[in-house]
C-alpha cells in the first residue's frame, strides 16, 4: 500500500492529512499555523509529516503542500500569499532541506478545485471554479479534473480584483495586504465578513458570532449578512461572465453558513449578462478537508 501526505497550510491551521492510491484517510491532525513566522511555520509542517510517519510506522512519505499563496517562475519563491511572512521565501527548497525528499507546493485554492472536482460538490461536471471564502479569499479552477496554473500562476485569483459595486469610499476603507485596497477579498473572505461588522459597530467579533447574532435577530448583524450576500453575489457574477463555469463551489469558514447558497443563487442571475444562469453555487462536500486532500493527491495525480 502506497501513502501520500497532504499539508493545507491555512492562515490559522496547518492541517496534515494521509491518504493512500484509492484515497482513503489513514492519518489526520491539525495544529495552529505559526503568525508572522517562516521558520517556526516549517518545523510546525515538519512536525506533522514525522509524527503521520511514525503514527503509519513509515520510513518516509511523499508531500505536497497547499499554501495560500503561489511559487513564482522566475525566483522559485513564494508569490501573492496572504499569510505575508512567506512571500519571498524559497519554500520548496526549504521544505525539501528539512524533509529530505522532493516536495510539491501548489496553491490551496487549486487544491479545493481538484479535490472537489475529482469526487466532491464538482464532481461530473467539466469545468469548476472553486474560491476558499476564510482568512482570505483565493480560487482555484479545475478543467477536466485538472487544475488550471497559467504562466503567472494566477488563475482563479478574481480575489485581487477591485469589487466591482463598491463605493470609492467603501473600497478605501479596506486596504489590502497585495499593495491595493477594496480588492474582492477585503469585502467576501471571512476577514472580510467581520471588517464589515467593524466598521458598522466598531465591535470585532469573529464569523460565527456574527451569525448568530443575526439568527437572534441584531439588526446589525442581519444588515451586514444581507450586504454580504449581495457583495459575494456581484464578486461571482464576474466569474460567470468571463469563465462561465459548470459550477461554484465553496470553501472555507464561511462557506459553512448555509443560509448563504438559497440566496446567492437566487440572486445571482439578476447580475450576470443575459440575466441567466444556470451555474449553480454549492458547497464543497469534503468541507475543511478538500485542501488538503487535494494536496495529498499532488504526488498521486498528474496535476
């Protein structure tokens, strides 16, 4: 029996999963991600692969990590990835060093696309946009089962663009941390969610508070989730204008709120051109899981 390690390093959790050549789950655990530290951040990844070998009683495994961010072409550095202390850094070489094995990195937005495209909510269909709505707000897209790179290394990165119904105002009130401000992110990822509470309340409180203060009927919560429902609605009709998918699916800690699907796809139609859409917006089967699922199949799958 052959086993592959899967790595999702996420903004607040480093997931470590293994799985073997018919994807069943033989090992998983998941610890905080290290803040604003690369070295600590990699001996965390390298904790979770020794301890699932020694679990597996294995000599060695086969890694691949999805990461919030992309390995630029030129440098073979980090590019673009949120969790900012790793950007510039030589991780696969890094990771390499310390694992003493070869290594594969590939953005975790991709990975969900795969993952969920391969046997998830995207399975069957040919083309799947995938977006992670937690920490951030990356997306992955996957034709045939294959997740598509491009020579940038940036497709499905829609999170960077400007939201596109946003005030100038509303858009420079959330600076981002690419350089710009008002970028998709800013308004849709979890982060996102919870600026907008902020700068309504001047309270900071976290997703799920949100929520249920909404499901206990605060006006300011209830207003802020019906601003947020039509702020994702507008970002996604972008995506089906120019990539019109066969379905989104989404990810990430938001994605778990479900009141959030009935309304975005009955909203949806009324900002895509044509006023049609037949793409559905669904959410991922394999929940937390389909990041690093799709990183475990890095070494098992011709991606």
């Amino acid at each position: 029996m052959q086993y592959y390690a899967g790595i999702d390093l996420g903004g607040t959790k480093t997931e470590v999963i293994v799985l073997d050549e018919n994807s069943q789950e033989h090992y998983r655990k998941r610890t905080p991600t290290p803040q604003h530290d690369y070295p600590a951040t990699l001996n965390n990844i390298t904790t979770l692969v020794l301890e699932a070998q020694a679990h597996l009683k294995l000599d060695s495994l086969p890694v691949g990590i999805g990461i919030p961010g992309t390995i630029s072409r030129k440098t073979g550095c980090v590019k673009n990835a949120n969790s900012t202390w790793l950007n510039g850094q030589a991780m696969t070489a890094d990771m390499e060093l310390l694992l003493k094995r070869p290594i594969k990195i590939m953005n975790d937005a991709n990975c969900l696309a795969v993952s969920e495209a391969v046997d998830g909510a995207g399975s069957g269909h040919a083309t799947v946009f995938a977006a992670i709505l937690g920490t951030g707000c990356g997306a992955g897209i996957s034709i045939a089962q294959q997740a598509l790179i491009g020579p940038n290394g940036l497709a499905g990165e829609w999170g960077h663009i400007n939201h596109p119904t946003a005030s100038d105002a509303e858009r420079n009130a959330r600076p981002c941390y690419c350089g710009k401000a008002g970028c998709i992110e800013t308004f849709i990822s979890g982060t996102g969610l919870q600026t907008s509470y902020t700068l309504k309340t001047g309270e900071t409180i976290n997703v799920q508070k949100i929520i249920h203060r909404a499901e206990d009927g605060e006006k300011n919560a209830l207003a802020i989730l019906a601003q947020y429902q039509q702020q994702v609605v507008a970002a996604l009709a972008m995506v089906v204008n120019l990539l019109d998918p066969d379905i989104i699916v989404l990810g990430g800690g938001v994605s778990n709120w479900p009141k959030l699907y009935p309304a975005i796809n009955k909203m949806l139609p009324k900002m895509v051109f044509g006023k049609e859409c037949d793409t559905q917006v669904v959410q991922s089967k394999h929940g937390d899981s389909s990041g690093v699922r799709g990183a475990a199949w890095l070494n098992l799958k011709p991606f």
